[in-house]
C-alpha cells in the first residue's frame, strides 16, 4: 500500500511537471507567433517604403538624364537645405 502511493505522488509529480511545461510551451509559442506577426508588418511596410524610395531615385535619375547626381545633389542641397557653393553671392528679393 505504501509503494502504491508513493507511485500515486511520483505519478502526479510527473504529471504536474508535464503540464506546467506544456502550458510554458504554449505560451511561448502564442508570444512567439505575435512577435512574428508584427515582424512580418514591420518588414510589409519597410519594403513598401523601399519601393517607394526606388521609385524616387529612378524619377531623379531619369530627371537628370543620367548617372551622374553631382548636379542634382547640388541643386537639391541649394533648394532644400539653402546651401550654397564657394564663391556664390546670394541676391534675396524682397519685392515678391
């Protein structure tokens, strides 16, 4: 009768250490799988974005008429960031 028991708790031990690591491995995977998910969005959007700059730089480049963006490099660093080259004088017109 003893042993029986002793058998019944390894039994129930062995069962509850079963159990606990199934409900630790179904919960890491379901925090897995969202991660995955959200990876899988991130990288949808990224390679949209990626597509998009393409596109921009093909635009640019047909623009341009060639390879070369030293001018076109110049010319947006003039437009967008207001710099200028050495030597250049700036005329503001204050009359629009």
């Amino acid at each position: 009768m003893r042993q029986n028991a002793e058998r019944k708790k390894k039994s129930l031990l062995g069962k509850l250490v079963i159990l606990v690591f199934a409900v630790w491995s179904a919960v890491t995977l379901i925090t897995l799988q969202a991660q995955i998910n959200k990876r899988k969005a991130e990288n949808a959007e990224l390679a949209e974005n990626l597509a998009a700059q393409q596109l921009l730089v093909e635009t640019l480049r047909e623009d341009t008429g060639s390879d070369d963006l030293t001018e076109l490099y110049a010319r947006l660093a003039r437009e967008r960031l207001g710099l200028v080259a050495p030597g250049e004088i700036i005329i503001v017109n204050k009359n629009p």
